[in-house]
C-alpha cells in the first residue's frame, strides 16, 4: 500500500464532501481558464493584428482616459525623417445587432493596413461612401455578404467586400470608411491613434535602435502623445487591460472562494479524525508525515478539481466562440502553457488551503487525540 | 539490575495545573523478556502509566528509562515509538479505510521498508495472527476478535522489543478474551518481548509472570 493511496481513501470516505469541493475548486479554475484564458488569447490577437499589418508604432494620447488624438497631428508625423507612412484609425466596439457586438474599424480608404486583409468577396470600399467591409466569422455571423445592405447604429451601409486578416479579431472585425465611424462614434477631427511606419533600416543598424530612435523623434515633436511598438500596445490595449483585470479579479475571487471550500472541507475532515490522527503518532507517525498526509489529501483536491476546471473551462471558451454575440473576439484555443499553469495553481491553492488544517492536525498530542470522544 | 529494559522513576503526572495528580512518584523496573499485568480500577494511573512507558506522553516529573536512558533527554518519542514499543488499544483502533492487510502496515511507513516489503511483511504478521483469509477486509468487515488480532499484527510491524496493550480484551467476550490473551502471551514468549497489559480481568493478571496493583496513583504491591 502506497502513502498516496491512503490519502485518497480519506477523501473517498466523504464521497459528497469531496465531490462539492472539487466542484468548488472547478469553478475556480474554470473562470481561471476560460476568464484569463481568454483575455490572453485576446492579447495575442492584438499583437497579432498589430504585427501583420505591418506597423512598427502606434502613436496615442500619454493620458490612459483621453484616448483620442487630433487628426491633424498626421500632417506633422509625416513631416518627421524616420517616419515612411502614417494613417489614422479609430476602433470601437459596436452592438451591430442586439445579438452581434464587434470591433469596427474606421481606415481611410488608402490605409497601408489594407494591404494585409484578403479579400474572399467584392472589393475594398472607395472614399468616405457608407460602405462597409467584414471579417470572414463575422460576415457568417451576420449572414451578409458582398452586395448586401445592414444597419449600423440606425444609418445603412452597403457590405462591399468580405475579408480574411492576420488575426481572428479581424476576422470577427468590421472596417469603415474613417469619416464615416467618426460621424457614427461622434468624434469629428479626432482619432483613436496613427498607425506609423517606419523607414526601412539603413544596413547593419538594429531594429531594436531604429524604433527607439524614431519614438524619441515623435515624442519630442508631438508633446502630449506617446509612440508605442505593437507588443507594448496589445498589452496596454485598454480593451485587453480590461479584459485582463476584469479576468483576473473574476478569476481571484472564484479561486478565494475554491479554496475556502477546500480549508473547510480538510478542518472538518482533521476534526473528524482526531482520534485517527492520535492513533498514527501513538504508531510512530512523526508530526511530518501526518502533516504529509493532510497537505498531499488538500493537493489532491486541487489538482482534481483543476483537471475538472480546465476541462470546463475550455468547454465555456467553446462556447462563448459559438455565440454570435461573442464569436468575434473569443478564440477557443487554450495554450498548453494555461492548462499547466491553471493546475499548477490549482494544486498550490490546495496546498495553501490544507496548511492549516494540516498543522493543526500534526500539532495534535496522541494521548488527547486518543481520548477525544 | 542487568537486564532492565524499562523503568519508572519516581515518576508523578498531574493535569490541570496540578488539580487532577494521576500518578503519585511511581516506580517500576520491567526487565526483558518479561510480561508484567497492571491492575487497579478505574482512574488509578495504570493508564497514563502505560502512556508514559510508551512514550505517548512525558512525566510531570521524575523520568521513563529505556536501557537506562531517559526517554525525555536521549529519545525521538516519535522513532521510540515507532521502532522500540507496539501498541494494542481496547477499542483496537483500526483505520475505516483500510484493508486489514493495509492497516498492518501503517506503522511501516516510518521505515525504510519498500512498497512490496511492507506488504509481504504485513501478510506474515496476518497469517502469524491467524488471518491468512481476511486480508482484505474492512475494519467492518471483522468480528471484534478479528479485530483485535489485525490490531496486534498492527502492534508487530516493527518488530518492537516491547508491547503494551491497554485493556485489550475490554471489548470482547469471554471466547474471544482467552484466545486474545494465549495469543499475546505464545507472542510474548517466542519473541521474547516485554509485554505489559493493563487490565482489571484477575484472569488475564494470572497470565503474566508478575502483576502489579496499582492504587490513586501509587503502585500498592508487586
């Protein structure tokens, strides 16, 4: 008989105790997955639109709630030697119907970022016409497709082209003509930021240097705003720092409350045995293997209960990347890495829970622990 | 004495700050190989006497002694009780969980016995105690008797050179209570362990080579 087998006979003997603890820890690391899991996935979904189109920096307002920027600062972006191109963008997040919310881009019709989408259907749209391009998963969502006519925010567009990007967002993403999203968001003469390319490196200089140098520029010229490079921005995003604070917080409370679930469960179950424990230091058990025992019971409940949650975790994230409403920002992809750390931490809230319990239980004297009726 | 194993001396336990005097300075020498009964009614210290030979408890002063060195002083009680002294309680205490054959080798897991060594010892010890067919039994599954007997298997798994056992026929019958009791004392003999029971059953005192009565704490005759 191994010593791990009897730790697992202690739990089954309260086969429903453990069953709602695991329950417990499940949900927790169920919001873990699916919560930070997704916010995750949203972040490198960022990086990845960022990347593919091809923007070295992107210039914002230094202010986190003001994130707007004049468009006329374009003008004078261009004007700076290391800059090649420079386009203004807006992006918003819009209910396109009561059951689809999407990312809608504003671009001007010439944008270098329209050379990275390819077009599945029709063409791209021409000035400042109400005309409106979609993703590939959005366009599905919607049941439009090139020729169609929908509604956005009470004003019709005509759908002109259907699109696959470099990222699932653009694929669950809507593109506007910049006049047009400025009109439907209210935001005459402002923008969310520019995107900025940059000259391409003289030989031998690294590309590390060149941005530094060219964010130095822009900042210098422009006071007021910041130039950020494609990985920062993902993960500044403020919808991913949303996303990300909302999950983590989501996710810490419903781990808080797994592992109540599991300290309650092991004071009870060392309560009850009291006069078991006292029989194992009165056979020789030392203080530390009695401790073993409890803690190894505690992780148990947390590795299970973690397994359950990363399984329904990836099952709600299949979900929300089904529903219409959700399936243009939610991939349901879960990297190993996540389920690793998700029952890493799953185990360590375990473990943390049983400490107490699990001293306490070693703490015992055998001769009361004995005589406890 | 040469062969002392075990001694008591002048050894007193109060609890609740002295309200409550178990033991009154109590002496006692057990030498090897013996098999010593302890008898006194109920509240008389032959318990708390068995705890402190055991080393489950510590004096309030005075010293256990195991081959002439205090246990409080040159002692892991732990170790000792794991490795020098087994234990057979009257309520046999055996854990729900576990298999007879599982129980037997609790007490092993303080070894450096492996996996497969623990479980043929602990057959040994079941078929030595007459349970060659309930090995995989619960604790529920045994007749008290059997019980008992999984409990002094139990008492054996490393090889202590003594054995206490308190009350151990307490919760059995007649039947039972001879066979438990021939059973320790041919267990006693061929191993040559000190065996020490405390019981009140006059019977079970004629079984051992000496009995001592124990009285409000104080050893009245030897």
């Amino acid at each position: 008989m191994s010593f791990f087998r009897i730790a697992l006979k202690n739990l089954l003997r309260r086969r429903l105790r453990t069953a709602l603890t695991l329950c417990g820890v499940a949900v927790g690391i169920a919001a873990f997955v699916a919560l930070v899991g997704f916010s995750r996935s949203f972040e490198q979904e960022w990086l990845k639109l960022y990347e593919s189109s091809g923007t070295d920096l992107a210039v914002v307002q230094r202010t986190f709630l003001n994130t707007t920027v004049d468009e006329g600062v374009g003008e004078k972006l261009r004007s700076i030697p290391a800059v090649a191109d420079a386009e203004p963008m807006i992006v918003n997040l819009m209910d396109l119907t009561p059951e689809v919310n999407a990312l809608v881009y504003g671009w001007p019709e010439g944008s270098f970022e329209m050379d990275t989408l390819t077009l599945l259907q029709g063409r791209r749209f021409r000035g400042d016409q109400p005309e409106v391009m979609l993703g590939e998963v959005l366009a599905e969502n919607l049941g439009k497709k090139a020729g169609d006519v929908m509604d956005i925010q009470g004003s019709a567009f005509q759908v002109v082209g259907v699109f696959r990007g470099g990222s699932a967002l653009e694929a669950g993403a809507a593109i506007l003509p910049l006049r047009q999203l400025q009109k439907l968001s209210d935001l005459g003469g402002k923008v969310t930021a520019f995107n900025v390319r940059l000259r391409k490196a003289s030989d031998g200089e690294p590309d590390e240097q060149r941005i530094q140098q060219a964010r130095t520029a822009i900042e210098a010229a422009l006071p007021g705003l910041k130039a950020v490079p494609a990985s920062v921005r993902a993960h500044n995003n403020q919808l991913v720092v949303l996303a990300r604070s909302t999950a983590w917080g989501t996710s810490l409370i419903a781990l808080f409350i797994g592992a109540l679930g599991i300290a309650n469960t092991m004071a009870m179950s060392v309560f009850e045995r009291t006069k078991e424990i006292g029989v194992l230091r009165a056979l020789g058990w030392k203080r530390s293997r009695v401790m073993k025992l409890i803690l190894i019971e505690a992780a148990v409940l947390g590795l299970v209960g973690g397994c359950l949650g990363v399984a329904g975790g990836w099952l709600a994230l299949r979900i929300l990347a089904a529903l219409p409403a959700t399936a243009s920002f939610v991939t349901s992809s879960i990297p190993g890495r996540h389920c690793v750390e998700a029952l890493g931490i799953a185990v360590v809230v375990g473990l943390l829970a049983g400490f107490l319990p699990a001293y306490r239980g070693a703490q015992l004297s055998p001769v009361e622990a004995l005589r406890y009726e | 004495m040469s062969d002392c194993l075990l001694e008591a001396r002048n050894v007193t336990k109060h609890y609740e700050e002295g309200r409550i005097q178990a033991l009154r300075g109590v002496d006692l020498v057990v030498s090897a190989g013996e098999f010593v009964a302890i008898r006194g009614p109920s509240g008389s210290g032959k318990s708390t006497l068995l705890h402190l030979l055991g080393g489950l408890d510590q004096p309030s002063s005075g010293e256990i002694l195991f081959r002439g060195h205090s246990l409080a002083n040159s002692f892991d009680l732990d170790a000792y009780r794991s490795r020098r002294v087994g234990f057979i309680f009257q309520a046999f205490h055996l854990l729900p969980t576990l298999r007879a054959l599982e129980n037997v080798q609790v007490p092993m897991f303080e070894t450096k016995l492996s996996l497969r060594e623990r479980g043929e010892k602990a057959a040994v010890l079941l078929r030595e105690v007459g349970l060659e067919q309930r090995f995989h039994q619960y604790p529920n599954q045994l007749s008290a008797g059997e019980r008992q007997r999984v409990a002094i298997a139990r008492s054996l798994a490393n090889d202590p050179e003594i054995l206490l056992a308190d009350e151990p026929t307490g919760n059995l019958d007649s039947e039972n209570s001879t066979k438990i009791m021939a059973m320790l004392a041919g267990i006693q003999a061929r191993r040559k362990m000190v065996l020490v029971v405390v019981t009140h059953e006059a019977a079970i005192a004629q079984l051992a080579q000496r009995t001592i009565q124990i009285r409000d704490g104080r050893i009245c005759s030897h």
